[in-house]
C-alpha cells in the first residue's frame, strides 16, 4: 500500500494521467486501465551485469512461435543485453483461446500495454474458457509503464516452472541490464481475478468501489481494480480456480498509477482456494510484494526481497493460510514499511471478515524513514490474524508489532475468530516491542501477545546467511502447524528455513547484494543463465 513517500515515482506519471475512482476501504492500490506505449528508454552505460563465467550469449530465434487462435504473437525485431541477444514476441492484448509460450532459445516475450487472460465471464459463471499456459524458463518483460497481465474472472494461467528452470516476470531495463540492487517500480505485475467472496463491493452504475455494502460476501459483490481498469473480481465461489504460478520470479514491479495507487508484484483478487501459489519471488517492488484482495487463496514458499512498501498485505476478507515466508527488506532503512499489513480502516465489521494463517515465517525488517505504519507488523482494521513459527528482526529497531483499532482485538461478532493470536513467535532487535493505536494500548498489545504460547520478545537472533537458523532459532520451542490445520504442512521448527541443509528457496530464486540464496540462476540485475 503506497504511503506517500515515493514523490519521485509519482513523477513517472507523465502525460500518462489514468482516471482513477476513488475506493472504498483506504491504502488499497490496484491497477488501473493502461493503454498507454511508452517509449523505450535508453540504456544507461553502467550498470552492466557479467554474464556467469562459462555461460553462453544468446542468439535471437528466427520467429516467433506461432499461437492458438486468432490473436498471434508479435515480431518486434530484437533487443540486446549482457547476457546475448533475442528475438522479442510481443503478447496480444488479450488471449481468445488456451495457449502455450514455449521456451524458444533465444526468445523473450514482451508485454506493450495491460494483456488480458480470457474476457471477464462474471461473479456467476462456471467453468473455465481460457488458459495461458508458460513453460519452464520462459522469460516475460514488460515495456514499462503501466503495463500488467491479468487473468480475468472464468480464465486461468497455468505458470510452472522448475526448482532450476523458474519463469521470470521482469522489466525491459533488467533484460537491457540497467538495474541495480535499488532498481524499482519498472511496470505493473501479475493480477489474478477470480470469483471468491469480497467486501467494500463496487456499486454498479456509480462508480464507488465500496459503496454497497449490502451484499458483501455474495455473488452480488465484485470489486473493481481502482477505478476505470474494468477488470473486476468477486463472486459467491470460494473454491474457485485461477489455475497455478509455481517457480515464478516477478521483478522490478509496482509501476505508480497516481496518488495512492501502485501495483504490486501480484495481486490476486477474489481468488479462491483452488489456485494453486507456491514457490514465488517478488524482488524490488516499489508497492507491496503480494497484495491479496479478499478471496480464499493458499500461499506457501515465498521469498519476498527488497518490498518497497510492505511485503504481504491483506485486506476486504481475505481468508487462508501462508507457510514458509522468506521475506528481506533492503539495506539502509530509506526503503520499506512493514512486513505484514492486514486489512484497512473503513467498513471495519464487513464480513466475510478477513483472516489469515501464517506460519514459519523468517523477517528481516530494515526500514527506517519510510516506514509510514510505524512497526514492523501491522494489525488493524477488523482483520483477524494468527502468527506461528515466526522470527522477525528489526535491524532497524523499530517497534514490532502494533494492533490499531478496537476492532481489531474485539473477541465478538459476525465472522469473528477473535483477537490475534501468535505461538512461538520471536521478535529480536525491537526498540519497543508493542504499540498502539485507535483505542487499543500499547500494554493490551503486550498482553495479547504475552497470551500465546512460547513466544519471545526480547529474543537474541543467531540467524545465519540472514535467513537460515541458528542455534538460538534451533533451541526455541515451536508448534507443529500440521496440528493446527491440515492447510499447513508439517514443520514443527521456527523461522522459514530449518538450517543449511534445508533448500527449499535455492536456484529458483535470483540473488541480490542483500539476499544471497545460492542460486545457480545467477543474479536478479540479470537474465538467467539457464
């Protein structure tokens, strides 16, 4: 969620002014319509990435492949980087039939403007009509600007990489080999839209996303991607199916669209549980790395790097279970704001009320002056949350964790798991460990974290390679999450990564001067050398 402190991306703007309508719940930032061909910037002179010692320069194919139906793939000559050159295939504006981007040597695919997935099919419908699927080791870049892939309502994709082949999402400056560490906010990202329960529904005929309120949770209730997008989401079907994104990088992401509004790495909206997330990189969003707007969707193995603004943030009902989170800010403290942010302010009882599970979680929290929520974890807003197996350091030493608003730790209601709950949850390097706000005391924050089970928050971290337990991490008493949900695979240890022979997060990654996974796909300023 965009807090205001990024003036000179709001400059990026340009003469590309979107007409934005406002929305209900506040801090929520999706994308907008985009239209717009921005012209190719030129490369700068450094930095420029060594392709991996050994490794082959790429030569361009001949064609593009061809593609099922009518909308073909577009010969747009070629582009040139440190690690070869390619032929550059650029995606239709919208997918009409099931189709498959192979993995051609010497092929880059490249989104010009918003690719659409299939046309939205409504809160009602039934069954699937379209599909993209991706192979393994496809690379995917953006032009720039405001430019995303969405996977409308009744549409599916079908993004399956390998531990060593995984798909890249990315910006045309990373291809070119411009970026940096620091490098951010290059064009929008992934958003899936599906037919699962919303709240803060869109008004039909207004404009006003949250103005009805009435049919919330129903198939009556859709939401709107801020504003004029057209790209909608909501239903009555929490199973529904946005299809799979296994082994799946998205780089470079959270394009501004204006005040308040970003993109993030991926949005899913509205999805329901029977889309499948797993194993998924967000580097170097200039937003959110995973935005989740309502829905049912389960998330496990993620490795969020370099979130601008706040690595998971969940809002208008959301309700599932994340396991095994591998999340670092950057460097410095001049970037990032929490690490979770749950639910916004505004229509604080709506239901379906958001909760969501989290469980073997490793946090790295550093932002200092852009950390606009005040604390490295955020509850507020009528959301409910539960924490297990978790270690959050503050290397910036700013407060841990903060609850705000009296809805938030309320233990009644319509849809109400209670107040927050953690177990085994470990807070290190906190200058204050708890605070408050809107009604809720800092010693009320402490009481209900002091509630749980083997929690600590004056813990000493012995973490190594920043993510990897140490023996403190070893020693500490942890909860089998399989005991609490069969949602949950079984990992009765803290923290995302057990110790150095545990390697779920190496290869499919990309690596960063903060970040060192040990992956042998080489580099995030980088193509993979695969």
């Amino acid at each position: 969620m965009t807090k205001f402190k990024r003036a000179t991306m709001t400059l990026l703007i340009g003469t590309a002014t979107l007409a934005l309508a406002g929305c209900g719940a506040d801090d929520i930032a999706s994308p907008g319509e985009g239209t717009i061909v921005l012209p190719s910037p030129t490369p700068a002179p450094s930095p420029t990435p060594t392709p991996t010692p050994g490794s082959t320069l790429a030569t361009p194919a001949a064609n593009c492949p061809t593609i099922s139906g009518s909308a073909q793939l577009t010969n747009d000559g070629t582009i040139t980087g440190p690690t070869g050159t390619y032929r550059v295939c650029t995606l239709p504006a919208r997918f009409t039939a099931t189709t498959t981007l192979p993995r051609q040597p010497g092929t880059l695919y490249r989104i010009a403007n918003r690719v659409d997935v299939g046309t939205d099919a409504g809160p009602g419908s039934s069954g699937y009509a379209v599909t993209l699927n991706i192979d393994p080791g496809v690379v995917v870049y953006s032009e720039g600007g405001p430019t995303f892939l969405a996977v409308n309502r009744g549409n599916q994709i079908n993004a399956v990489g390998t531990p060593t082949a995984p798909i890249v999402f990315t910006s045309r400056n990373n291809v070119v080999g411009t970026n940096d560490d620091t490098s951010q906010g290059q064009w929008g990202g992934v958003v899936l839209l599906g037919r699962a329960p919303v709240t803060d529904c869109f008004e039909p005929g207004t404009g006003n996303v949250g103005s009805d309120q009435s049919n919330q949770g129903t198939v009556n209730c859709s939401r709107d991607t801020e504003g004029t997008s057209g790209a909608l989401y909501g239903g009555a079907s929490p199973d529904d199916n946005s299809g799979r994104m296994s082994y799946v990088q998205i780089r470079y992401s959270g394009f501004v669209l204006g005040a308040g509004r970003e993109l993030q790495s991926l949005t899913p909206s509205g999805v329901g549980s029977a889309t499948q997330l797993d194993h998924l990189q967000f580097h170097n969003s200039s937003d959110d790395g995973v935005e989740v707007f309502g829905g049912r969707p389960n998330m496990k193995y993620l490795v969020i790097t370099g979130a601008d603004d706040d690595s998971i943030d969940t809002d208008v009902g959301y309700k599932g279970f994340i396991q095994f989170v591998i999340a670092i800010q950057r460097p410095g403290g001049a970037s990032g704001d929490s690490m979770i942010e749950n639910d916004s302010n505004n229509n604080e009882n709506a239901v379906p009320r958001t909760n969501v599970r989290l469980a073997n979680f490793t946090f790295i929290h550093r932002g200092v002056t852009s950390n606009a929520n005040g604390a490295a974890i955020l509850l507020r807003g009528g959301g409910d949350y539960a924490m297990y197996d978790g270690i959050l350091v503050s290397e910036s030493r700013q407060p841990c964790l903060s609850i705000a608003s009296t809805t938030t730790t309320q233990t009644s209601g319509t849809d109400e798991a209670g107040a927050p709950i953690f177990r085994s949850v470990l807070f290190s390097g906190c200058s204050t460990p708890f605070i408050g706000d809107r009604g809720v005391t800092a010693q009320q924050v402490a009481d209900i974290f002091n509630a749980g089970q083997n929690n600590n928050s004056a813990f000493t971290s012995s973490l190594t390679n920043t993510f990897i337990d140490g023996p403190n991490e070893a020693a500490a008493v942890a909860v089998d999450p399989a005991t609490i949900s069969t949602n949950f695979s079984s990992a009765a240890y803290v923290g995302a990564v057990r110790n150095s022979s545990d390697t779920w997060y190496r290869n499919w990654t990309c690596n960063s001067s903060y970040a060192d996974f040990g992956s042998s796909t080489g580099t995030c300023v980088s193509l993979p050398t695969i």
